[in-house]
C-alpha cells in the first residue's frame, strides 16, 4: 500500500516537472489571447519588446513567471488544486468549529481522535498537493523571494510549517501529558464531596465517567444519550460547572435534575489554576486560530489585492 501510494506520487511530481520549452511561446500567448509580435518587436517573438511585453513584463514582476504546461499537466494540476482545497476547507473549518464554538476546553483534557485523525490527514494531503501546486506554478525558486506573489506563498508556507509542528508538540506531548495527569489524579466514584479540580476528572471520555454540577450539586450524565463522550450538542462538556450555562439553554433545569445525584460541590477557597500543559494548550490553540485568518487574509491579497 505505501509502495504504491509512493509510486503514485512520484509520477504526479515527474510529470508536473518535465520540461515543456517547446511549448512555452505558445503557453503564454494562450494565457494572453494575443500574438507574439504583440509582445515582441519581432512577429516570430523573442528579442526586444513592444510597449505592451514590457507592461506584461512588469505584471510578472509583481504575479511571478507561470511555469508553462501541457493540456495533461494543466488537468493534472486541476484536480490537485481541487483536493488541496476542499482539504483546506476541511481543516480549517474543524479549527474554526473548535476554537470559536466550543472553545480549546473541548480538547484540553486530552484531543480527540476523530480531530487528531482528520487533522494530520488534513496536514499530510496539504503538505504533498501544496508541494506540487508550487512545482506547477513557478519555473524557478527565485520566484520565491522575488515577485509580490512567491512573497506571499512563502509567509503562508512558514505558517503552514509553523502550525504542523505546533500540531506535533499537542499530539506527541502536551496531548500524553493531560492523559497522564488525569489518569494520575483519578476519584473514585463512590466519593460523594466534589472539589471543581475533582470534577474535572469525570470528563466522560475514553471510560470515565460523566458528570456535571448544577447549584452546587453533581449529577451524573455518563448513560445520557444526550452526553455521548462527555459533550453535549458538542458544545458543553461533563466535568464543569454548567449553573450559569444552563441560563441560555433551550430547556429547563428539570433535564438536569432528573438525572442521578451521586453529590455535592465544595468550595475549596483555592483560586482555580490551569496546568502548565493545558496554558501551552491554550497558546497553541489560539495561535493556530490567528494562523487561520493570517492565511486566508493572504490568500485575499493575492488574488483581489
């Protein structure tokens, strides 16, 4: 399966990279509409330029040289650019529902699976069609540092690289150390006096069980259908406080105090403090947020500024 997915993608890359020098007069008169003598002095092109080459010149200054292509390469290049986009759409959209409606809380205990998995999925198809739209777009890497358009296509490829390691720090260390610590401080469920530090750890995710306060009082949630994996509606978590929240909800109080009252909330007089995994969490999370619309600021720039 890797041997071929690798095959696969070597031959979209060669094939994306031939040379196609015989092709690029005609390429860019294309492009244009208009004959080479309007661009050229000389009707056969090349040489010196006319007053509208030069004007034609200058945009390229400023848009960058396209790499001229094939009819296969320019179908080949479509379909890449519709995946890169639609993946695009994917991952920024879950990074926009997670960090806007439901908050970092929603993952700060320990991400998901569904969001880790189509998260790095998101990042591994980006990273290879975003490669490859790069290899078709620009004949030369000065492009890069030369035109306003390589300009902008590298600040939005630092970020992307940027928020792919942020994105490896979560996974593979911050993420196994919020597991750890509320594996480390577990309470056993016949405990009846809750602090909020305790509640925090009946999150109703991977087992444990769900519960919430309401008035001062915990009521487990854990066999509601209604609070699958600690989240209700996907947007209130178990392991909180929900007395101020249930305010603006559509339903009343009698939903919460028909479920089992297993006991009572407790004041500890200790200003509540987040773990330093979880403030790295947070940084990260919002970070990533401001990275989102950096992005899509750019891409605006690019194509309507």
């Amino acid at each position: 399966m890797n041997k071929w997915f690798f095959n696969i993608n070597l031959f979209l890359i060669v094939l994306l990279i031939i040379p196609s020098i015989s092709f690029a007069t005609t390429e860019y008169a294309r492009q244009t509409g208009m004959s080479c003598n309007q661009c050229h002095i000389d009707p056969m092109g090349g040489g010196s330029l006319t007053h509208v080459g030069k004007q034609f010149l200058d945009d390229i200054k400023i848009k960058g040289l396209y790499r001229p292509l094939t009819s296969t390469q320019r179908v080949v290049r479509f379909f890449i650019g519709y995946i890169h986009l639609i993946t695009a759409i994917a991952w920024f959209g879950t990074i926009l529902y997670v960090h806007i409606l439901l908050k970092p809380a929603y993952a700060a205990r320990g991400l998901p699976r569904g969001e880790l998995f189509l998260g790095w999925l998101s990042i591994i198809i980006l990273a290879i069609t975003g490669t490859l739209l790069t290899i078709s777009r620009i004949p030369t890497w000065k492009v890069l540092c030369t035109t306003r358009f390589g300009i902008l296509l590298s600040i939005k490829i630092i970020l992307f690289i940027i928020m792919t390691g942020t994105a490896a720090i979560v996974t593979f260390v911050i993420g196994p150390r919020l597991k750890r610590k509320i594996a480390a401080t577990g309470i056993p469920t016949e405990k009846k006096e809750f602090t909020v530090q305790d509640l925090h750890g009946f999150d109703g995710k991977e087992g444990r069980p769900a519960y919430i306060a309401y008035k001062g009082k915990i009521y487990d949630v854990t066999n509601s259908k209604l609070w699958k994996d600690g989240s209700h509606v996907k947007k209130h978590l178990a392991g909180h406080d929900l007395t101020d929240v249930l305010k603006t909800a559509p339903h009343g109080e009698e939903k919460i105090l028909s479920m089992p009252e297993v006991g009572i909330l407790v004041e500890t007089g200790i200003k509540e403090t987040r773990p330093m995994p979880v403030k790295i969490f947070y940084i990260f999370a919002y970070t990533n947020l401001a990275f989102v619309f950096l992005i899509t600021f750019i891409i605006a720039l690019w194509r309507w500024g």
